[in-house]
C-alpha cells in the first residue's frame, strides 16, 4: 500500500512514502510470537510503569553497558500481512486505483459521504486521538462488532522526497516519524468467496501507538453491514474531526445574548400562558 501525504509541498511535489523503504525502530505483533523478521521491541513507554529492580531506588546500582549487536539489523522489515497472503489466508494486496496526483487531498477538498478510502485513510490520520479512541472503545466493549487481534503496529522513520518542479530531480528534504497499525478481524466472505482475513489500516505522522489501533478497527469497522454510530462512517469521520469539533465547542463562549435573549422570551410566555390556566401545548418557538 502507497502512503500520500500532504507535506504542505504547493509547487514542489512530494512523491509518495513507499512502507517497504521505511526506516522501522519497533515493530511488534500480537498475532504471533514468531514474526518474519523479528519482533523489534524499540522506543516504547510500554514498560515504564515497571520496577524491575527496585534496589536502583537507593542508588545502589548501576545500569549495565548495553552490549552491542552482534549484527547489523536488517534496513527492510516485511510485512506480517504479507504472510497472511502467501499462505492463502487473506486477499491479495490490492493495486492502487488511481494514480498519486489524482488521490484526494483532504484539506483542499470536502470530505463527501460515501468516502473513497483515500479520504478515510486521511480523516483517520487527522483525526482527534481521544475521539477515534472512545469510538474504536465503543466497537471492542459495546457494540461488541469488532475485536481485532494486532498483526502488527510499526514505528519508523520515513523519507521526505521531492520532486523539483523545474528540473524534475528528486531529492530528500529529511526524515518525518511515521507509524501504520494493522488489525485483523474475524475471518469474513472475501473476494472470491472464500472465507478470510479482514484488514484494518491506520497510519499517521507520529508515533502515536493506541490512537493507530483504535483507527484501524475504525478502518475495519467502518465497513460492516447494518452499522451502529459508532462504526458508521459518517458519526465516525465527522465527529473525529479536531478542528471543526473543538472550533465548534469552543465557539459557545462567545456571546448569545440575542439567541438566549429569545429563548427568555419564550420561557416567559409560556410561565405566563400557564399561570392564567391556558395549559394547552404552544407550539415550538426557533430563536434566531
């Protein structure tokens, strides 16, 4: 799968990351102990709430030198879903249906309903880390429609390449962090009518590990029949929108003096109406 990313590049283009190029410092995967390539535990806070030797509180030991590795570790990593596919186990990755330049740009375009999965990769990625969270929550414990099993969670370094728009030379302009999850979901009808695996995908700039999971069951869930909201397309990319949600929350503190004034006004009438014994229902009054 090619990864686009808006890198703000207006007349320098900005050529696709490629996952097979990627630089990885962890990559770890629940669904097997044994992974080609290895488990690679890297930065992580996983385990620092753990006191594995609690007399380093008194000061009383060192830390040991690391021993350096015996062996390079490998520049490319492979993809434990690529191993799901060679043994038949789920379907084969799919080409790219439209060229880089045509994919659409979340922040210049709208984000339209039903969403291709280019705009939905994209929404996930931009996407308020709290809000995919209690959403991707919702889907494990509530609505019970996905419990996935991680095939692999991946954080690397990507590079930046350019394309100059004069002489066409590609060139690098650094390196960003990058991170992908994976999930699988129960074995479902595929393609060709064969029961397998479901992929769930996330990716971001970043190395924000459970924002990631809980997007790629978003990923996975958005695509099941007879949705509840809380894996419904449309409730899930909307209402994971940072800036349109925060900027609309926040707006409330501006001042409505003309709006509440109207709601008073309607308040009154209707304490009014009651007190002289018309009980009636009145109909509903909009404030402006």
């Amino acid at each position: 799968m090619t990864i686009f990313f808006a890198l703000a590049a207006y007349a320098t283009k900005t050529l696709p990351i490629e996952p097979e190029a990627l630089f990885t410092v962890r990559r770890i995967s629940a669904a097997f102990k044994n992974i080609p390539g290895g488990q690679i535990l890297g930065p992580t806070l996983d385990y620092s709430h753990r006191l594995l030797r609690l007399e380093g509180l008194q000061g009383d030991a060192e830390p040991a030198d690391p021993e350096p590795a015996s062996n390079f570790a490998p520049q490319q990593v492979p993809f434990v879903a690529d191993w799901h596919r060679q043994n038949g186990l789920m379907a084969l990755r799919p080409k790219d249906p439209t060229p880089g330049p045509a994919i659409p740009d979340l922040t210049r375009e709208p984000l339209l309903f039903p969403a291709p999965r280019a705009q939905r990769l994209q929404a996930l990625s931009r996407a308020d880390t709290d809000g995919v969270l209690a959403l991707g929550y919702a889907n494990m414990r509530g609505y019970e429609a996905i419990h996935p099993t991680v095939n692999e969670v991946r954080l690397a370094y990507a590079e930046v390449r350019l394309q100059h728009p004069a002489t066409g030379a590609v060139f690098s302009a650094g390196r960003v962090r990058y991170a992908q999850a994976e999930v699988l979901t129960k074995f479902r009808p595929g393609p060709d009518g064969k029961p397998a695996l479901e992929l769930g995908f996330a990716a971001s700039l970043g190395w924000n590990e459970v924002k990631l999971i809980a997007a790629a069951m978003l990923d996975a869930a958005m695509d099941l029949p007879e949705p509840h909201p809380a894996h419904t397309e449309e409730f899930v990319l909307s209402h994971t929108e940072p800036v349109e949600a925060s900027g609309f929350c926040i707006h409330y503190k501006l001042p409505h003096y003309v709006t509440f004034g109207s709601d008073l006004d309607a308040l009154r009438k209707a304490r009014a109406q009651v007190a002289v014994g018309d009980d009636s229902p009145q109909p509903a009054e909009v404030a402006e």
